[in-house]
C-alpha cells in the first residue's frame, strides 16, 4: 500500500513540475526564451506565495501571510496577495522574491513563506503521527505493536541502539528526543520536498544553519573537560605545536556542524536540480519525443531521493550522535584505538 | 548567491517551530515510547530468564525423580532379595524338620516294634518253657509210678553232683 502511494506521490510530482515549465514554454514562444536555470533556482529557492500550478492564463496559487518589521514603520503583517505581480503594499515590494522597502529602509523579512508553511506542516505532522504512536504504547502497554507503531518502532530502536547507543555511550538518553526529533524532521521534510508542488524546505541553507546550530550548541553544552583538554592540550602532541593544533582543533568544532550544513543542504538541493534539469530537458529540445527519456531519468532520480530522504536524516543524526559523544567521552581510549570502539558498552575503569 | 544566502526570517521560524516539536515531542511521544520499548524489553528479558530457571527447575526436579526411581528400585530389588532369602531358610527348616521329625517318629516306630518283638519273644518262651514244664510233668508222672526207674534217675543225678 505504502509503496502504491510513493509511487502516485512520484508520478503526481513529475506531471506536477511538468506541466509547471508548460506555461513558461507558452509564454516563453510569446515573449522570452525558456531559461532552465532561473526556473530551476525559482523551483528550490523560497516565496512568498505557494504557486500550486498554472492553466492557461489562470495561476493557482495559495497567498501566504507576509510578516516584516522596519525600524521606522514597525511591524506590517498582510497578504502577500497584495504584492502579487510587483505590487507595491505599505511601501513593500518584491524583487526576485526578496522583500524591500521603497524607501531603502532595512527590512526584517518573518514571512510565513512557503518553507515556513512546509515546516508548519512537517511538524504538524510529526507530532500528529508521533502522539498517535506513544498513544498506541499507552493503549498497547508492553504487547506487540500496531499499525504506524510498528512501522515506526524500528526505526525508534535503530536511532536508540545503532545511532546513540554506540555513538554517544552510556549518557545517550538524555539526547534521544534531539536525535529522534531531529531524524523524523530532516525524513518527513525531505519526503515532502518530493512531493507536487512541495517545498525544498531541507534544501533551504537557513534550516540546516539552524539544525547544525543547535547540533553544535548541543554539543558545546553537554562537552566535558577532557573535550577541551583534547583541543587545548591534545594528547601526544609536543608543547611547541600546540600553538598549531589549538587553532585547527578550533576550527574543527566549527567546521564539523558546518558540513552537517552544507552536506544536507547540497544533497537535497542537488536531487531538485537533477529532476529538474531532466524536466528542462523537454522544453529545451521543444521537442515531445525528448519525454519519456526525461520522464525515465527522473523517475530514477526520484527513487534515488525517496533513498537520499532517509539516508541525509539518518547520517545527519549518526554525525551528530558522534559529536555529542566526543563531547561527553570520559575517557579517550578510542583516540588510540585501546578498546572503547562498542559504544554500547564503554567508559568502564581503567 | 540566492540559495546560500540564510534568510533570517526562515531561521527564527526554525528556531522557534523546532525547538517547540523537540519539547512536544519530548513531553508526549519519545519520553512514552522509549520508556514502554524499555519496559516491554526487560518483561521480555524477565520473561526468558523465568523461563530458563524453570527450564532449570525442570531439570533439577527430572533429576530427582530418576534419584528416586532409581532409589525405589534398589529398595524393592532389596525387599525382594531379602524375601527370597528368607522363604529359601524357611523351606530349609521346613525340610530339615520334616526329616528330622520323620526320623524320630522312624526311630519311634522302630522301638515300638522292637519292644513288642521282645515281649512277643518272652511270651513265646514263657508260653514254650509252661509247654515244656507241663510235657516234663506229664511225664515225670507216668514214670514214676514206677518204683526201679526213680530209683536209677536218682543215682544218675548223684553221679553228677559227685562231678561237680
């Protein structure tokens, strides 16, 4: 059943971004050539509107509420319905979906834009469907699980035994609703970029700066002093060298979050512009012939994102599984390879 | 530069909508559920470690049914053993008994008949020594109604006293 709905979810998706590019071409041998680029940047970036599809001259499209607050004209909240095709409301305007003033005033942009409506709707969904499973336990008690309790319950025990258990050690428990939260948010969000007419909401460098950020304030919090002995005082390292190592160890605290950042932002976002590009094909060759091998292509580009969707969430996790538990190691036997590789078990006396 | 260039607004609704799922989530799903999968796993830790210790109980307790088996079994071959014997010395005595009994009652017999065969014996020659008296008297009184003849008889006899 699950995989009939993926599969619908999947064709729905490419006639969806198909017939999108179809009123470009329209318009396209009216007035400008087809530019796949600008199409594809406006298809992953965010808006202030969600443009669901064109027919003909008719655009459907969902107008969604526009927050922004000036230093001198304080806080404006209106439709971005009053903004559409280059309007000018309360002295705000769009410019290539950037919000400015017309008065060159500094704008603070708190749109509910479409990335922000797919985060809404990604974690109404989570907690729809994760309220519904604990339920299930509540009802079920210790009996065998049901249903979405099921489907879940796995991948519940995998993050716990394979992702925190050996990563972090024996103090995983206090990070699991991180490490959980964070996985089902970075899947489902994925899976919805996926579908018709979604948003490239884990393809936004915005959300996963932010999800590195909270990674790295995690990991800087529950840090102990043997992870700061390990970068002011490396072990084994002679004293003159340290004034080297001090400042790469530095920079590795950051850099680890920021290639949580990049990596999850530039597979997502690159799987869009794959699929999309296979689309662009169509309209750049004007030819109906070129079709079913775009549509073969990106079908196969898709099966490989639905992977991608699950496997960016749990890499994501297990990396910052593995940076909390460097953090809070008590000792650093697995610096040199004496032991303390099973996280499951480790941290015994020495 | 469009796509990697953070918005701020994006990231405080990040922010905010995330950091209030991770407390939701936390209070009403992940802190029920790892605590049920807990809960469930060590029932069914305490379930197979019952099982196994009445796996082992079984054993024990098989064990100390052959034990007594095997127990009951030597005691019966005893009772059995000890039976035979005794039955074996009661038809020993039994016999021994029965002969000996036998021959005392032969023995009896015997003295019984030996003692009539004498009485018999001195009845007969009490009975033959009247017999002879009585022929011998017979006798002597035919014969001594004859004067000559009682005279010789008495010579004869005090010639063999004159011997003597």
């Amino acid at each position: 059943m699950k995989r009939l709905l993926f599969a619908l979810f999947c064709l729905l998706s490419l006639t969806a971004r198909a017939s999108e590019p179809v009123a470009t071409t329209a318009d396209a041998t009216e007035s400008e050539n087809f530019n796949p680029g600008e199409m594809i940047l406006h298809h992953i970036g965010d808006s202030h509107e969600w443009h669901w599809f064109t027919l003909g001259e008719t655009h459907v499209t969902t107008y969604l509420p526009v927050i922004a607050y000036r230093a001198g004209s304080g806080l404006s909240v209106f439709s971005s319905h009053e903004l559409a095709e280059g309007k000018v409301h309360e002295g705000l305007k769009l410019e290539h979906e950037h919000l400015v003033s017309t008065d060159g005033a500094k704008v603070y942009d708190f749109s509910i834009t479409k990335n922000v409506a797919t985060l809404m709707i990604a974690s109404a969904l989570l907690l729809i469907v994760f309220i519904s499973v604990a339920r299930g336990y509540a009802k079920r008690g210790t009996a065998a699980p049901r249903g979405m309790q099921s489907f879940f319950e796995p991948l519940i025990i995998f993050i716990r035994d394979e992702v925190a258990k050996k990563s972090i050690g024996p103090k995983y428990e206090r990070y699991m609703p991180y490490l959980l939260t964070v996985f089902f948010f970075i899947w489902f969000s994925n899976l919805l970029g996926l579908l018709p007419g979604g948003a490239n909401l884990t393809g936004n460098i915005a959300v996963t700066l932010t999800l590195a950020a909270i990674t790295l304030l995690i990991t800087l919090f529950s840090s102990n002093k043997n992870y700061w002995a390990h970068i002011f005082a490396t072990p084994g390292v002679p004293k003159p060298l340290l004034f080297i190592m001090i400042p790469v160890e530095l920079i590795g605290v950051v850099v680890k979050p920021f290639s949580l950042m990049v990596r999850l932002f530039a597979n997502i976002t690159a799987g869009h512009i794959v699929t999309l590009s296979f689309i662009s094909l169509i309209f750049i060759f004007r030819n109906i012939g070129i079709a079913p091998i775009s549509i073969a292509f990106g079908l196969f580009i898709f099966f490989l994102e639905l992977l991608v969707a699950i496997l960016q969430a749990y890499i994501f996790t297990l990396l910052t599984a593995m940076y909390i538990g460097g953090a809070v190691e008590d000792h650093h036997d697995a610096d040199y390879q004496i032991g303390g590789g099973d996280g499951a078990a480790p941290a015994q006396a020495h | 530069m469009n796509i990697v260039t953070p918005e701020i607004g994006l990231i405080f609704w990040q922010v905010v909508i995330f950091l209030i799922v991770v407390l939701l989530l936390r209070a009403y799903a992940w802190k029920p559920i790892l605590s049920s999968l807990k809960e469930r796993e060590s029932s069914i830790e305490g379930a197979l470690r019952m099982a196994d210790q009445a796996k082992l109980e079984m054993q024990q307790l098989q064990a100390g049914n052959e034990k007594l088996l095997a127990e009951a079994r030597m005691e019966r071959d005893r009772i059995l053993k000890e039976a035979t014997t005794m039955s074996n010395q009661f038809i020993e005595q039994a016999k021994t008994k029965a002969t000996e009994e036998g021959a005392r009652m032969i023995e009896q017999a015997r003295e019984a008949i030996r003692n009539e065969k004498n009485a018999a014996l001195a009845e007969v020659k009490n009975t033959a020594a009247q017999l002879s008296i009585d022929i011998a008297e017979r006798i002597l009184r035919r014969e001594l109604t004859d004067q000559p003849a009682q005279q010789q008889l008495v010579d004869s006899y005090l010639k063999e006293v004159k011997l003597n």
